[in-house]
C-alpha cells in the first residue's frame, strides 16, 4: 500500500476543509471498501481523513415526520432500527442482503452509498479500465460481463453499481445531505449517483471534498409497504445479479401511489419511472405490472454474458409488485 | 504529486502511536498507519489467533470483537481504532475454562483443519448478541419480531461471513445452536 498520511479532523467542516486543499486525499468512514481498494492499488490517496467519528452515528426522527440517519450509522444498526423496520421495510431488507454481519457491523450509511463497483476489471491493475485510468479502455464490454449494466451504459463503462442500500434509498426518494466548503445541500438520491457518460471515474455529482452527513428519509406512509427482493448466486453473502425495491399504495385495486428502483442493472440505483408512470391510477394487476416492466426494459441492451438480466429484472419487477399488492 | 509530499513532510505522517485493550490488557504500540488491526495483533503482538485468510474481507478468520461488536480485522485500519476495546478468541477461556462456544466446537468436531476456527467462534459470540438485541437477518420472516429464535436456518445466514474451506458447516451449525438454544 502507497504511504499516506492519517489525519482526525476535529469536525465536518475541518474534514471538509482539509480535502479540499488536498486533491489526492480520500474521506474514511468503515473503510470496507476503501481499504480493500488501497491494498489493492486501485486507490491511492495520500491522505486520509477519517470521518466516522464526526458525522452524526444516530437515526432521528424529523419534524416532518420522517427520518434523519447519520453517515455513521452502522449498516447493521440501521438495519436493526425498530423505525426503519416498520416505517421502511425495504430499507431494512435490504441492507441485510447485502455484504456479511462482520462487514455490515463496519461499514456506514455515507460509506455505502460511495461504495465502488465490483467489476472485476476495475480491481485488476493489469487491465484497462476507464473508471479506474480515464483513457485505458474497458475490459469489460468485450470480456467477461455477465454482471454488468442493461441500462444506461455508455462505450467507456458498462460496469454497475453494487449497493443494496442506495437501491431502497432510491426507491424510498430518500436525500442525501453533503456539506462542502461553501455549505450545506441537499441532493435527491437519484441526482446523486450517475450514469458513466464519457466520464465513468466519476461515480457521483459530489465534489472531491464534499462530504455526506446524513440521509433523509420522506413522511410517505405508504413506504410502510415497500419490499427489497435481490437475485444472486449464493444464498447470501453475494452482490446483486438483480434486485428490486419497490413500494406500493394500491386503493380498491388500483395503484395510487408506487416507486420502483433496480440494482445490479446500472452504473446507477435505475429508478424505473416510466413503470411507475404507466402503473399510475390502473388496475394492481398482474398483467399491467408486467406491462409496465416491460416498458421500463423497453432501452435495455445486454452485452455478450448478461442477457438472463432483462427476463429476470421483468420477473423480479412483477413477483416483488405482486407481493406488495397481495400483502395490503 | 506536490500535495502528496507537503502532507508527509507535514510531519502527519505514517507512524502513529496507539493504545489497544486486547484480551483485558492495556497495549500501546507505533503503527505505520497502513497497518490493519489484524496486522497489529498478529505481527506486532503476537496475537495470532486472529488469522489472516484472504485480507480482503470476504472469509471472516480475521473476525474479532471491536468494542462488542464482530468486525473483520483485515479492513480496519489499527490508527482509526485507537482506545478501541478487542475481543479475540484467546481472550475468551475464564479460569482456565474454556468458553461454552469453544466447548461445543471440540464437542461436535466443528472444524478439520481449524485455520477459520477462531474467526467461527468470535463471530458467533458477536452473532448471538446480535439476535440477543432483536436484530433480524435476511431469513426472518417477520421483519418486526420481538424475539429471534436462531434455527438453522437463521444461524447460516448469519454466520456467512465466515467460510470453513474444509466444509465442516455440517458440525458448526449444531455446535452453535446448542450454546444458543440454552
């Protein structure tokens, strides 16, 4: 591992400050993946800041009604939270999908969101990758890419986004507060990460110094009645080949309200908008809920490995949307 | 480049001095500040029952308890960890007796070759608190269930954090269950 040097802010705004008269450094919350990647030498800051201590490590009730969770909350706590678990379902199911109870008891709520994919190009050194060295090529469009995107993927980068978490963020319309050395924002969580374009190095719209403090998740009452379905290869302990968060409102048999997001299909949590576009105010049908998932896939594209993906994101679409709506 | 050198000649540069409560003993040490807390314990220590399997997280023999709670060592950097209280399995034998958990792994032969052992047995001890505490795992039907009841099942997808290359998955579940079940 390249020396670095180790620095403790003594709190957000000096963490912020610091980086930001520090191109190469990083922030360090649970280090899961940092550290991994550092081993490696796919990351290389010179300095490290570590964070875990000074964003908040609770999940709080808002005035709107909602929840506020800290960039330290544990994974495996906020999994746990009596509040999350009934109030966002998903949320906790889908954080106890993902990565195993030791990693979970490490890895935190901003940590996880900034998570780097998983594709195996972008963790081997010998192989062009353009997320890892801008300009190499990718590896991966003509390699070995059954775990790669169906959607939204452009000629520099077809890997995904390996969260379980920002998935039910995503489909919960969670925010994600940053702070940066002019102040405080707010960033819908579907701003938040992006799609590769010409620039997949960069996973998110935050700048090299901004820092996530919290998450912020909505007063909607019908999120109670939201679920996280995931697909692997193993029966745990496995990254997503596909996964859905849904949650739905149905009334008289007919959708009032609905979200949707896939993983395991882009660079980015895919919230499908067109399905829930067109579920909007029809029938809680099996067959409209295909339909819509069959819009929603309507732009996917699969590489050389991963075409099992657009049958499989369909089914999974409809069996989680059946489940909400039969379990009202 | 240029930052990378201001930084280190900064003087916050890559050794740090630490204080670790390992096994109820107060440790100071310098670290590189790469160093993982399983490099720490295993190198500087020798503390070896914490065993470096694949260093990246993924087999669990690393596993130890941080301040209560099960982590794998070989991610967590030794210099963001200082003060921290650790548990590993040699801490676990009171007056010369061995811990209920290590009892049941010799009693139903949990292991072959024993490398994960220690990892099994201090991620169980983490494990059975956690469903102590009413936390769910990805098996519990009832998100909202007051009580876990760890069978099987449950203490699979919990434990999967911890490989076992020789297979001996068949003897690590009953062991575990019977300290769980008294």
């Amino acid at each position: 591992m390249r020396p670095y040097a180790y620095v403790r802010a003594h709190d957000v705004e000096g963490a912020v400050a610091t980086l930001a008269e520090a191109p190469n450094a990083a922030f360090l919350a649970g280090g899961t993946n940092l550290v991994d990647l550092m081993k490696l030498g796919v990351e290389t800051p010179d300095v490290l800041v570590d964070v875990r201590r000074l964003t908040s490590d609770r999940v709080e009730d808002l005035e709107d009604g909602g929840l506020r969770v800290g960039a330290a909350v544990p994974n495996s706590v906020l999994a746990a939270d009596r509040k999350v678990r009934t109030r966002y379902p998903a949320l906790s199911q889908a954080l106890l999908a993902g990565a195993s109870g030791q990693l979970r008891n490490l890895a935190t709520t901003g940590g996880n969101l900034l998570q780097r994919t998983r594709c195996v190009y972008f963790y081997d050194t010998t192989t062009p990758c353009n997320k890892r060295e801008p300009g190499s090529g990718c590896s991966a469009i003509d390699g070995h890419n059954k775990n790669h995107a169906i959607l939204g993927s452009s000629e520099h980068c077809v890997a995904t986004h390996p969260s379980d978490m920002a998935v039910a963020m995503a489909a919960l319309d969670a925010f994600v507060n940053v702070l940066g050395p002019d102040g405080d924002r707010r960033i819908p969580i579907e701003d938040l990460h992006r799609l590769p374009g010409d620039e997949p190095q960069r996973d998110t719209i935050l700048e090299h110094c901004e820092l996530i403090t919290s998450v912020d998740l909505p007063p909607l009452r019908f999120l109670s009645n939201s679920k996280y379905r995931k697909v692997r290869e193993r029966a745990s302990y496995a990254f997503a080949l596909v996964s859905v968060a849904a949650a739905l409102d149905v009334e008289d048999g007919v959708v009032r309200d609905i979200r949707i997001a896939l993983g395991g299909v882009a660079h980015k949590p895919w919230r499908a908008t067109k399905a829930e576009e067109t579920l909007r105010g029809e029938p809680a049908s099996e067959e409209n809920f295909r339909a819509a998932a069959e819009i929603e896939l309507e732009d996917a594209e699969s590489l050389r490995d991963n075409a099992f993906k657009l049958p499989l994101a369909r089914n999974v679409m409809v069996r989680t949307l059946l489940e909400l709506s039969e379990e009202r | 480049m240029g930052q990378h050198k201001g930084w280190l000649r900064k003087g916050r540069i890559v050794d740090a001095e630490i204080t670790l409560r390992v096994d109820g003993a107060e440790r100071r040490l310098t670290v590189d500040t790469r160093t993982t807390l399983l490099d720490a314990l295993r190198e500087r220590l020798g503390i070896t029952s914490p065993k470096k399997g694949c260093d990246h997280g993924q087999c669990g023999a690393c596993t130890l308890l941080l301040d209560g709670r099960r982590v794998n060592s070989c991610l967590a950097l030794a210099v963001a960890y200082d003060g921290s209280e650790i548990i590993t399995a040699e801490g676990l034998a009171e007056n010369g007796q061995l811990h209920p958990l290590q009892r049941a792994f010799v009693e139903h032969d949990g292991y072959q070759c024993g490398y994960c052992t220690p990892g099994q047995i201090v991620s169980a001890l983490g494990m059975l608190d956690e469903a102590e505490a009413g936390w769910p795992s990805h098996v519990t039907e009832d998100l909202n269930v007051e009580e876990i009841v760890l069978d099987d099942e449950e203490i699979r997808e919990r434990m999967s954090g911890n490989l076992c290359r020789c297979a001996a998955y068949a003897n690590i579940v009953p062991a575990i269950r019977e300290v769980s079940d008294r």
